[in-house]
C-alpha cells in the first residue's frame, strides 16, 4: 500500500458518515415512537374528558341538593332557619 492508497482511504472516511444507518429501522423506529404519542395523546384526552363529565355531573348533583334544601323547607325560605322536624299538628290559628 502506498501513500496515494493511504490518502484515498483517509479521503473516504471523511466523506462517509461515521455511524451507518438502516434507514429502513430508523423508520419503523420513528413510526413506533409516534404511535405510542398518539396513543398517550389520545388517553390523555379520554381521561380529560371523562374527568371534565365527572365535574360537570357533580356540579349539578350539588346544585339538585341545595335547591331541593332551600326550596323543600318554607320554614328555611322564610326565616333563614332549618327546621329540624316537621311536626304533624295544625297551625295555632292566627289572631
């Protein structure tokens, strides 16, 4: 080997890149990779979502229940007051 033989190889270690790549794996790696964020993406969402519903039912439950206290009670309507039993006997007649 002379030294003509010796630079063309230096020469082409310089052009080539250091590391090969398969292309074809490099690929299907970054397919895989992409498909497992869209995965994550999407449960992500679906958690979103059902959380949200979640919220948005809870609210209204606890809207239901205030509404059904304030308004199932006149004595708390009209004085401010929760009566704690309701008793079965008349009114005193009003004078």
């Amino acid at each position: 080997m002379n030294l003509d033989d010796l630079m063309e190889v230096w020469r082409s270690q310089d052009a080539a890149p250091l590391h090969g790549v398969n292309e074809t794996l490099l690929r299907l790696a970054l397919r895989q990779e992409e498909a497992k964020l869209q995965a994550q993406r999407r449960l992500g969402s679906r958690i979103i979502y059902v959380t949200s519903a979640f919220i948005v039912a809870l609210t209204a439950v606890l809207f239901v229940m205030m509404y059904a206290m304030l308004y199932s009670n006149r004595d708390f309507a009209i004085t401010g007051r929760v009566s704690s039993f309701r008793s079965s006997a008349p009114p005193p007649p009003c004078s």
